[in-house]
C-alpha cells in the first residue's frame, strides 16, 4: 500500500475532549486493477485529547485550515504540461 493523503478533520462538536485532534490517513494499492479487493484501500484514524504533548490546545484559525494558494507562475508552467488543462479549469 502507498501513502494517498492525509487529512485533519476534527470533530465539529469541539467539546470533544478525548477526540479533539483527529487525523484520516489513506493509503491504496499501487495496482489501479486490484482496487476493488480487500484491503487494497485502508483508511486509518489517529486521534489525541484536546490536552496533549504534541498540538496545541487551542483550533487552528480557519485562515491556518486550508494550504496557501500556489503562486500564479506554478499555475501557469503546471498547467502547460497539462494536456487536460484541469489546473486551468480549477482555477
């Protein structure tokens, strides 16, 4: 199996004291054919108490949430190497 990606998803009730930092990892086979046999698709869920050695206690800012936008030159050479165009479409 290969790592796919990786999301934080805590809760939405953010008293959840025992669950407050939640983390999905995804990984699938490698093999586009095997991906409907079992365990060729595993999901795995980690998560901490809001108090703990690692995050702080206090949520991230919904401005921290989500990546910064790539600059405009990447969205331009990534989209000239795109025979579908799909980055410009998304943009």
């Amino acid at each position: 199996l290969q790592f796919l990606l990786q999301v934080y998803a805590p809760p939405p009730e953010e008293d959840n004291e025992a669950a407050f930092h939640r983390t999905v990892f995804l990984f699938i086979s490698p093999e586009g054919d095997k991906l409907s046999g079992p365990g060729a698709v595993r999901a795995y869920r980690c998560q901490l108490p809001r108090r703990n050695p690692f995050y702080s206690y206090n949520p991230p800012a919904d401005s921290e949430r989500l990546p910064p936008s790539l600059p405009e030159e990447v969205v331009e050479a990534a989209g000239s190497r795109d025979p579908w165009r799909v980055l410009q479409a998304e943009a």
